[in-house]
C-alpha cells in the first residue's frame, strides 16, 4: 500500500509550515524523512495520518483519500507519534488490550504477546507503564502501532530515548516490518538512516530539498569535503581569496566544511592561508559526502555560495 503527497501545503496563522510538497512511497520500502526541527516534519506525518487537515492539497493512502475517509485510512496506519501518548497508570499489557480492543482484534492475547515480543517488551511487560524506562515506554508505543498489523507504518523519532544497544533492535524491527509494509520515519540519528533506508526525503522550512535514493543524493552532492576547525574564531571573509571553492557552512565551534572540485588542493590552501594569517588548526581533514554533510549542507541557514 502506497503514501501519495499532492502539493500538500499547511498553515498556522501567518506561519507556512508545509509548502506545496510532493512525493511517494511504496509497498517494501523504508524511506527515511528528514529536516531540522521546525522544518515541518511531524506536521506532515500528522496530515498523513488523518490528525490534521491540509489547507491545500491531498494525500492518497492506497486507492483512498484522507479526507474522504480518514477512519478506514487509520486501520491502515500504525502511528507512533513524537511526543508517546501512554496511559501510565496502566500495565503493559493492560494498555495493549486495551488499543487491541479499539481496533476489534481477534485472539487479542497471542496478538499481544507476539507484539511483546516484537519489540523487546517481555522483561518489562508486567511493570506499570509508569514505571518503566523512557526507552521502554517508547517500546509500548511501537508495539501499540504495530498491534493491529496494519499496511503502513509512521514513526515519528522512533528511538527517542533508547541506548546504542536498544537502537540496534529496533532498527532490525523497523528494517523486518519494512519486508512487507510501507514504512516513512523521522529521525536525527543519520547514521540510523543510513543503516536501513535506501531512500531519503529531506524537507526545510516547509519545503522538499530532496528525494532520492541515499546514492543518488550523494552522486548529486558529490564533491569532496574539508572540514577544518581553527583555535580562533575566523572571519568567513577569509575564504574569499580560496580558488576551486564551490560552497562553505560553518558546521560548529570555530568548524568549517568547503566543499570542492579539488580537496587537496583546497587543503594546501587552507594551510597556506593559515600560515599566512597566525591561524592555529585544530584539526584538518578531507571527506567524501556523507548524509551528515549533504543534510547540513541542504538545511543549514549559515550556508553561503562562492
């Protein structure tokens, strides 16, 4: 079952969230959905999922509209939200039979334990939900969207709270779910993304900057990267005398990332320059375009063009 996005466009008083943005995913595949905070993302998941209503556009789930009938669109859906409603008063499985029951589930006892199991639960499953750990809580919202089987998964920040080790057997979850469902997630963790999509949609400031395979991005955003990081803080002004300089972002601390046609000739320069100008180099290295570098350099509003 496919996601379709028409010119989908969402506004809060003045403020445009989401901008005319456009793209699909299909049946199989796991598509990573990526933007900085307040790019949009959630609001976008939030119309996908029936929560919010588009001021323009629409969005198909399969052969059905959103708008035209959101409860039958919603059995389809598993959601897990950002921000994880849970009943904390409640046990584990309480609360999971209690989700199975609003979605008329059948044999709701081996339904329950099979999700348990799914995700990890079985160690915490007789606890509170209260009582558990931030990460086991974000655990009882996966399995919560998992329950009903449902065509299409949405996960919002899936592994918010969970440790090195819980973000590996999630992953392996999402990447299992992702055989035989359409899955579309938000994360920060890159290295995530990277790990199971093979395709990302990145979207800033309510608008698409890219949808694409994570090897055609990277054929795309393909040349090389200095990164250099200096003990003082340097005018961007410095960078003006650099030849074979196509982009620079300032990436952190007294941190810069040049891209270029020829990265090793950009660096005799760098050393040149600093030679020149009494500027200490902390550390000096040449890179090819990781997701890290291609997000910053496609959403950070420091960016500058040569």
């Amino acid at each position: 079952m496919s996601i379709r996005l028409h010119s989908l466009t969402k506004r809060f008083g003045t403020q445009t969230a989401v901008n005319r943005i456009s793209f699909e995913v299909n049946r199989g595949e796991i598509v990573g959905f990526l933007g900085p905070n307040g790019a949009g993302k959630s609001t976008t998941l939030k119309m996908i999922t029936g929560y919010l209503s588009p001021d323009v556009g629409h969005i198909e789930v399969g052969s059905i509209d959103v708008a035209d009938d959101p409860l039958s669109i919603r059995k389809k859906i598993g959601y897990l939200p950002e921000l994880n409603p849970l009943y904390y008063d409640l046990y584990v499985r309480e609360y999971l039979q209690f989700i199975a029951e609003a979605h008329d589930i059948k044999k709701i006892n081996a339904r329950i334990e099979e999700v348990i199991e799914i995700v990890g639960l079985t160690k915490e499953a007789h606890k509170r939900i209260g009582a558990l750990s931030k990460g086991y809580k974000q655990r009882v919202g996966l399995a919560a969207a998992l329950l009903h089987d449902p065509e299409v998964l949405i996960l919002d920040e899936p592994t918010t709270g969970l440790d090195p080790n819980q973000i590996q057997e999630i992953r392996e979850v999402i990447r299992q779910q992702g055989k035989n469902k359409t899955v579309l997630f938000s994360s920060h963790i890159l290295s995530e993304v990277e790990a199971i999509c093979q395709r990302v949609i990145i979207i800033h400031q309510g608008n698409l900057v890219a949808n694409d395979t994570l090897e055609n991005i990277r054929k795309g955003q393909g040349h090389p990267v200095v990164t250099v990081q200096f003990r003082e803080d340097v005018s961007p002004e410095k960078w003006k005398s650099l030849s074979g300089l196509i982009h620079f972002t300032r990436s952190g601390t007294n941190e810069w990332q040049f891209e270029t046609n020829n990265a090793d000739a950009l660096q005799k320069q760098i050393l040149q320059l600093a030679l020149q100008e009494g500027l200490n180099i902390v550390s000096l290295q040449i890179e090819n375009r990781r997701l890290e570098s291609i997000f910053r350099s496609l959403t950070s509003a420091d960016s500058r063009t040569t």
